[in-house]
C-alpha cells in the first residue's frame, strides 16, 4: 500500500494579489521581530538598529545611531528609551554612557519633524525626564554637536564629558521654537539666568572649551571622551553618589543675597 505523503501547505499563488499581499506582511513582521532581536557580535547589539549598545566591565555604552549629522528622530528617541530601560533593569550593568556617532553627538530633531505629530511616548520631553530620572547615573560623552533638542538630553544626564572642539547650542528660538527637553530650566540651573538666557536668544554654538560652559561640563578633553566617560561612569557607580540636573543649583545662587 502506498501511503499519502504530507508536503505542507501549498505554496502562495506569486499571480494572486491576496496571497501577495499576505507573503509581504509576513516578510513585514519577520523584520520588524527581527529588528526587536538583540543580535549581539562582539559584544556590540542593535535595539531597532537605532542605538548601538556595548558593555564595557559594567558600563553600558549607548550609542545615537543618528548618521553624520546626528538626527534625533522619532524612531531613535523611541529606542533610546528603550535602551536606557533596558540598561537599568540589567543586573550586570552599573552606569550607562550615551554618546553619538560619526563624530556627532546628536543636531537635534530635524525641523522637518516638528510638521508631523510627535507621539508623547517618544517625546523629547520624555526621553530627558528617563535620562534624569535613571536609577543608574548616566554620563553624556559629546564630540561633534549638541544642538536643541541634543543639548536637551546631554543636559538630563547626571555628568557630561566634552571633547574641547565640540560645539553646544540652543538654536531653537532662531526657527522660531521654543526650545524644548527641559533646556529652559536646566540651563539655568547650571549656569545662571542671564548667561543661558543669552545663549538661547542668540542660538550661538559655544565650543566646549569656553570658559562659559565651565559649570555644564565636569571635563573637557582634547581627544575621545568616551574613555574618560567610561572610567568616570564605573567609579560613580562605585560611589552611589550623583547629583541630577534638576537638582543642581549652581547658578541659581544670588550673589547678592
């Protein structure tokens, strides 16, 4: 007797559209699973494909795939949140770096941007109030930019190290924006009103080695700062002592009180 032999579900037919359709939204939903999946190579692993992540001893370093000019999408401010959640609830990890890529830290949101709704989820809004408010102190290395929306996360993190060339600006009020992430209360908190009230009306880039930003940089480095973040990261760990933005009053001080 010669028994039936099972082949499976027929293949789709490529000429019927139904079935088409169906193969793409399965091809979609693989990508997208796939995407989700932490591929890890060396160490190195994606979250979406927008933010590098990579363990050094027990500091996460997070990397803002954003491309040359740094861009902070919606898709990337998504992920970092992400990462950052990730990053607190893993055990192994004690202090989370985050920096750019391509010799950038982050040119903000693209202006085209701010023509479509931003989803509250992964507002610039809430990505720095995750920043600060991690359980696990995290420390901004900049090289390249960080402008607006940039300068609004660099700023939410606990200590920030900059390559002395870097440039760090407000340029928002100049496209005729507010600027956005939390950079009107926690500039000043750094530097005093009068110093960060002209650094938002003027929307210049101030390198890292000016003396004005002295008290919103705890080092200036003439090469990477992401070493030095990385070592700074792992002995604050250590201690269980930082202080966030929000907390900071430095130039709120009167001189004249």
């Amino acid at each position: 007797m010669v028994g039936s032999v099972s082949r499976g579900p027929a293949a789709p037919n490529r000429t019927d559209p139904t079935a088409r359709s169906h193969t793409a939204c399965q091809q979609q939903t693989l990508s997208v699973y796939l995407a989700r999946v932490d591929i890890r190579l060396g160490g190195v692993f994606d979250v979406a494909g927008q933010v590098q992540q990579q363990d050094e001893g027990a500091v996460r370093v997070l990397s803002m795939a954003g491309g040359a000019s740094g861009a902070l999408t919606a898709a990337l401010r998504g992920d970092l949140i992400l990462a950052i959640q990730e990053a607190n609830n893993a055990g192994g990890v004690q202090a989370i770096v985050l920096t750019g890529t391509q010799g950038s830290f982050s040119a903000g949101i693209n202006v085209m941007d701010y023509d479509t709704p931003m989803p509250d989820a992964s507002s610039i809004g809430t990505l720095t109030r995750v920043i600060e408010s991690s359980a696990k102190p995290v420390i901004a290395a900049i090289d390249g930019a960080a402008l607006g929306a940039g300068l609004a996360i660099a700023l939410a993190a606990q200590v920030r190290i900059a390559r002395r060339a870097a440039r760090l600006a407000a340029p928002d009020l100049k496209l005729g924006l507010v600027p956005s992430g939390g950079v009107t209360q926690r500039l000043p908190r750094l530097i005093g009103a009068a110093a960060a009230l002209d650094l938002m009306l003027s929307g210049r880039p101030v390198l890292a080695g000016d003396p004005l930003l002295e008290p919103v940089l705890d080092a200036v480095v003439d090469g990477d700062p992401v070493p030095v973040a990385i070592a700074l990261a792992g002995r604050l760990a250590q201690s269980g002592v930082w202080t966030r933005s929000g907390q900071r009053r430095d130039g709120l001080v009167d001189p004249a009180a």
